[in-house]
C-alpha cells in the first residue's frame, strides 16, 4: 500500500508543469519529516512543495528538498486520503519538528472515498474497526458493537447488561483503555456492564494478545481501545448530529458532536460531545421482558495546545446510566425457582412501558486526564499523563420496610493513575520504549443501605515499569518486551455475624512478550505474538459472600485464591488482492489458576443450591480455580468479484478444557458462523452521494462443550439462525452531509437464547428489531 501511494504521488508530479527538483541557487536544503497524526507512522509518497520546489516523501516518509530565498516560505503538503497541509514557515521552524497530516473524506465526481485509519502491519494480533462497521451499529452498547469482530463475543445477564469477550476471556481480564486512560469501574461483576458511551466512539480497535507490557497487569484476554474523535487540526468551526431510533424496545437516542479553534491563540483546538439514550421494555419472539428500560447520558470534552515541540491536553468525559434489571429472574420460593428452570420463561408479563422499578442498576462514571509530550528530535519523545475516575455504583432491590428505596449495595471507586515513558526517535531501525506507570484507588461501600456489602472495603497501591525493543525492516518486524509489576491489597469488612475479614495482601510478578511479523510479498503478511501476563484475584473473587443483585445470584468467593498466570500464543495470516482478502488467526493460552465462579450443587439432593432470602430464592455460584487451557481460531474472508459488490463470511471458535478434571468450564462461547453480501451501486445523481444494501446471516450452534453436573439444567440452547438487512443513502445539503441508514435485526423474529446469557434459565433473546438513524455532518 505505501508504494501504491508513492506511485500515485509520483503521477501528479509528472503531471505538474515544473520538473520534480528545481534548481536553486540556494544552498540550504531540508529534510522534512511527514506522519500520519493519529499512528506517528510515517507517509510515504506525500508531495511536499516549498514555493517552486517540490518532490515527494520516501519510504521513511521522508522528504528532501531546497530552501528558497527570504526569510519565509508557503509549505503545502498533499498526500491522497489526507488533509492537505499548507502553512507560512521560516527555515528553522521547518526543521524543528515532524509535520502531521490528518486524513480526510475525499469527493471524487460525487462518490464519496470514506478513508480508514490504514491498518498497520504491526507485530501483535489485533482487528481494528471500520468506520462503516462504527455507524451501522450506532445505538447499540459497546459489547454489541465488538460483536461485529472475529473472535469477540459477548457474556450478558439479561437485555440491558453486555460485556465483551475476547477469545473466551472477559471482565477483569480485558483491559479497556478509554481515550488512553485504563478504565477502572467495578468490572469484576459479570452483570456490570463497561461504563462507557458507545455512542461517542469513532475509532476502535481489539488486541486479541496478551498486552500487559505497554498497558499494565491484567491484560490476559486482551485490550480493546477506544477513542472519541480527535482535536481537529484546522481552526474552522464544525459539527455533526445524530438521531436513532429502534423498534424492540421503543428507544430513541441523540448525539451532538462540535469542534473548533481559538484563533488568537494557534494551535488551541477544542471539542464537545454530548448524548443521550431513552429506552423502554424489550420484547422477545413471544414476549415482553419487563423492566428491562435503559437511560443513559454521556459528555466528553477536550482541548489541546499543539506546539512544534510539544503539546498538552485536556480531556474529561461523564456517563450516567440506570439500567432496569429483568424481575423475572428474581424468584420468591424454591418451588418457583425450580419451575421456572424447568419451563424457561416467565409466568406472568405485563404489558412493555418505559418505567424502570427496582430491581435496578444506577452507575455514574467521570474521568479526568492530562497529558503531554515533548519531542527531543532525534533523542525521542517524552510522554506524561496523569489521569483520575470517579466511579459510583448502586443497585437496588424489592425489599420491604424503611429501606425499601435505598440501594441494597452502594460502591463508590475513586483511581488516580500516572505514567511516563520514553520513546526513541521513530526513524531508525532499532527502536526503544521505557516508562513506568502507578495506581492507586480506593473503594468505599455506602453505609445507608441497611445490607451487609457484597465486598469489603478496600485500598490498593500498583507501581509497574516496562521495557520494548523493536527492529523495523523492510520485510520484518521484531520486538521483545518485558515488565515487572507490584500490587498491595489491604481489605476491611464484617460478615452478616460481625466477624471481621479481609487483610493485606501483596502480589508480584514479571510479564513478557516476543512478537514477530513477516512480510510475504507485497500481498501477505504473518503475524506472531508470544506473551505472558498475569492478574491478581479481584475482591469479590476473595470475598464476595452475600446474595449479586444484578446477577440474580448468591456469590461465594475463596480468600486463598492465588494470581493467574497466562502464556498465551497468537498468530495471523493477512492475504490481500483486488479480488480476495483473507484474515485468519489462531491461538493456544495456558492459565495457571484460572479463577472461575460456577453454579454450585447441593450434594444431598443432587440439586442446584439455592439460598432463601427476604427478596426471594437465588441460586449459589462459588469461585473456585483450575489449571486451563485455552484455544481456538477465526477466519474472516471478503470476496469482491465486481465492482460495488462484495461478499464477507466470518467464523470463529473457541475451545476450554479444565486440565485437572479434563471437563469443560461454564459460559464459554458457542461456534459462530456470519456471512453478509453487501451492493453498493455507481451512481450518477447529483443529489444521491452513496447508496448500500446489506444482507446479513449468523448461525450459532449450540454448546456441547459443557458439564452438566456444575449447571443448573441438564441442556443448552439450541442452535439458532438470525436474518438480517440494512440500506443507507446519504445526500450533499448545504455544506454537509446528510446519512440515513435503516437496519431490520431478527427479521424473522426468532425465539432463541444465547448460551453466556446468565439470564437463560428465565427468559430468551431479543426479537425483532428494526434502527434508523440519522446523521448531518458539517
């Protein structure tokens, strides 16, 4: 693709009316560096012009010319999919800094050539979303979005809350780093869904390796990162607003997007965004899952100062979301609840509304972040950030008497994070990384809420420090890291006797990573990551001991758990030509003490045990741990035989074996099968930019992977087809863009369940759906 660009650069130079050096009787010559904003990669076949001079960047993105006379010169940068660059310089502020292109939308003869961040062919497995993929699902949450992924799934506990798996792993092992701040919320609940505002997203990418040497302990399954949009680079004012709507569960949602410069003041460029979500009960094949509505409401705002030599900025973001919790999964007697195991759906339905009555989740998260950087030229680059969260969560439940209206669990998390790092100069072979990180939080339960905690209170301190070597050729790439990360626990709580528990803990540990791609011609590419990570036991895995309202469970943890720890090998096989694109992965991780909670069996009847409550019967899960092994795969295959048509099948899947007992764990993934044939026409109207058809199809099979005896039923789901179809259009009106896309989900309506779904054993899947959004951007 590089030499693609540097071909088609070179053909606009041959067509200018001056030769490719002009000669000068000025001595000075320049070497400019050219990078792409977001990556810092470097763009090759960008033309550079200085006045009458002009030539076009090499493989290293660099460019070599000659200084004109006079003191100041017009620069213009152009490179194809990229802003164009044009600024009045002096000699040295030229060569004072690496200049940066931002890429762009490009209107070609009213087609519209929408320009993706370019995939970069780099040493770890990872999968980076489209911006079509990003707008065909705006107003879904974010585990729903990272389902159109090869290897990612989801594990859910009813309609409203979602958390994304990554080759089987999820929760505590999946790091999300959110506008480069390492989300820090009560994500050990498999029924606490990412505090985050999907709706804000426009760039996502999934690193399906073991990624704990740049981004800290924990990052067994993977990192996903997520970013809203980035300051623009000019200082012109610009906008884009957004309407959605479906049909299941009646919702409505809006999102406002703005940004701009401060002329007095170059290089300040601000942005704002604002959303909010509206949705009542949704609806299965046959029925309604009642109190099951969902309201949410997100901000974000940043500014930055961009300077030749350094930049600093500003971001902060608040999210709010009350998520209704499906009644029918909390039972009154054991009688019920062994019924309803047995026919699978709720007895009794009232009609869907918006109202959310308890049980019910409230969640409010902030996030506060500076950082900067300050470039040495050749001596590298010096990045800083600090960064704090706030994260308060209640969850309420039917209880009578004088509490029935305050949360039957409060938590409120407070993060402060630092890190440093030292980059070496980017355009040289041998690359390196150092920096270091800390954290420290503090978790509080709320002392009105007339319960003993599920958790106990708790301080923690984390200090960690890293090393990466890379070496860049032309057809390879290596690179080898190592870190060392140290965590103190200090635990306090009193049980439903009085009795104290808790303690201090430490735990320690090195992680390492090796990963290599091989460049196989200029149409293929292999990739292969070999790492070690590990994690500490969460809280709740060491302490829970009180019924998970969320879950609709009783929870027992293991206070003598120890760290999990993870050799996990990744490799992908990239093949690229006009006609056919083919990505293909697989993978095999070993987990040392992989923690896990599973229902758990009465042994003198032989059934599930249960624990009677004030607020009804639940079933117990307890923590326990296993030696693991982990493996599996993904293909992903886009076939292109005419122009505008395209044909996408995908497939995963996942395989876990307990090394100790030689059975399965519990709600792991099923193997998923997706195809899609999507049309997008050529078209001469004025007034129609873009049109495209869609027709998509997923097959699920059922899970035969799985060990009765640790489950409360003696089956699975059985497998399931879903059918569906979408077409947008978008319009030039005025000086923007109009896009309206219509999308139907379950067309066929079918009644289904998903095997991760926690709630299965009460209620089935989500039926038909029918989204429309619409967007106008300036």
């Amino acid at each position: 693709m590089p030499y693609a660009k540097c071909l088609a650069s070179l053909l606009l130079l041959l067509l200018a009316p001056h030769t490719l050096f002009a000669q000068s009787k000025v001595s000075k010559q320049l070497e400019i560096l050219i990078l792409e904003a977001h990556t810092q990669e470097p763009i090759p076949g960008a033309v550079v012009r200085i006045e009458e001079y002009h030539t076009i960047t090499n493989p290293q993105g660099i460019a070599y010319l000659q200084w004109p006379s006079g003191r100041k010169a017009h620069l213009m940068v152009h490179a194809v999919g990229y802003q164009e660059l044009q600024k009045e310089l002096t000699y040295d502020e030229v060569g004072n800094a690496p200049l940066t292109l931002y890429l762009q939308n490009v209107v070609l003869d009213e087609v519209v050539v929408t320009t993706d961040k370019r995939k970069r062919e780099r040493t770890t497995v990872s999968v980076r979303m489209s911006q079509a993929q990003l707008k065909e699902n705006v107003g879904k949450n974010l585990a729903q979005i990272l389902q159109q992924v090869p290897g990612m799934s989801s594990i859910s506990s009813g309609a409203t809350i979602m958390k994304p798996v990554i080759q089987g792993m999820h929760s505590s092992r999946i790091l999300l780093i959110n506008n480069g701040v390492r989300q820090e919320g009560q994500q050990w609940g498999a029924d606490h869904a990412p505090e985050v505002d999907a709706s804000s997203v426009t760039d996502m990418e999934v690193i399906k390796g073991a990624e704990s040497i740049r981004y800290g302990a924990g990052a067994i399954g993977g990192v996903i990162l997520m970013n809203t949009a980035t300051l623009p680079e000019e200082s012109q004012w610009g906008g884009k607003l957004s309407l959605q709507g479906a049909s299941n569960a009646r919702s409505w949602g809006i999102n406002a997007d703005t940004y701009g410069g401060y002329k007095p003041i170059d290089g300040l460029k601000w942005r704002l965004q604002a959303s909010s979500l509206y949705a009542g009960d949704y609806q299965t094949a046959e029925y309604v899952l009642n109190n099951t509505g969902v309201r949410e409401a997100g901000s974000t705002i940043a500014i930055g100062l961009k300077r030749p030599t350094f930049s600093i900025d500003a971001f902060a973001s608040l999210y709010y979301a009350q998520l209704g919790v499906f009644y029918g999964a909390h039972i009154g007697t054991l009688d019920d609840l062994l019924a309803r195991f047995e026919k699978g759906r709720p007895i009794h339905t009232v009609p869907a509304s918006y109202a959310i009555k308890h049980p019910k989740q409230e969640v409010l998260h902030l996030i506060g972040r500076l950082s900067g950087e300050y470039s040495m030229g050749i001596k590298g680059l010096i990045r800083m950030q600090y960064d704090v969260q706030s994260n308060a969560r209640d969850e309420f439940e039917n209880r009578p008497g004088r509490f029935q209206h305050a949360p039957s669990m409060g938590l409120f998390l407070t993060t402060h994070s630092g890190h440093l790092s030292w980059e070496s100069d980017k355009h040289i072979p041998l690359r390196f990384i150092v920096g270091t990180s800390l954290n420290f939080q503090q978790n509080a339960n709320r002392n009105d809420t007339g319960a003993v905690p599920l958790i106990p209170n708790y301080g923690s301190f984390s200090i960690g420090g890293y090393a990466i070597t890379k070496y860049i050729q032309r057809l390879y790439e290596l690179e080898v890291g190592v870190r060392y990360d140290y965590k103190y626990l200090d635990a306090k709580g009193y049980d439903n006797l009085g009795r104290f528990y808790g303690g201090e803990s430490t735990f320690k540990s090195p992680s390492f990573s090796l990963s290599a791609m091989r460049r196989l011609g200029d149409r293929a590419s292999f990739s292969s990551n070999l790492g070690l990570a590990w994690r500490a036991p969460d809280v709740n895995e060491l302490y829970s001991n009180g019924l998970h309202h969320g879950a609709a469970s009783y929870e027992i943890g293991d206070p003598n758990l120890a760290p999990e720890a993870a050799w996990k090998w990744n490799n992908e096989l990239n093949y690229n030509t006009g006609f056919l694109s083919l990505t293909t992965s697989f993978f095999a991780q070993w987990v040392k003490n992989y923690i896990y909670d599973a229902p758990q069996k009465d042994t003198s009847t032989g059934k599930a045990e249960v624990k009677e409550l004030i607020a009804g019967v639940f079933p117990v899960f307890r923590y326990r741990q296993a030696n693991a092994l982990f493996y599996g795969g993904d293909m992903s295959l886009t076939l292109e035989p005419w122009k505008g048509i395209s044909y996408h099948v995908e497939g995963q899947w996942i395989r876990a074996i307990n090394r100790e007992t030689k059975g399965f764990f519990p709600y792991l993934p099923s193997d998923r099968y997706s195809q899609r044939i999507d049309w997008r026409p050529t078209l001469s109207l004025k007034n129609i930019r873009e049109l495209s058809f869609a027709l998509q199809h997923l097959y699920v099979t059922q899970q035969t992977r799985f060990d009765p005896d640790i489950d409360f039923i003696p089956q699975t789901p059985p497998a399931y087809h879903l059918f569906g179809a979408s077409v947008g259009a978008s319009f030039p009106i005025g000086k923007g863009l109009l896009e309206v896309r219509l999308k139907g989900e379950n067309l066929l309506n079918r009644l289904y369940k998903e095997y991760t779904n926690r709630f299965r054993y009460y209620a089935h899947e989500k039926g038909r759906d029918v989204q429309l959004s619409i967007s106008y951007t300036l």
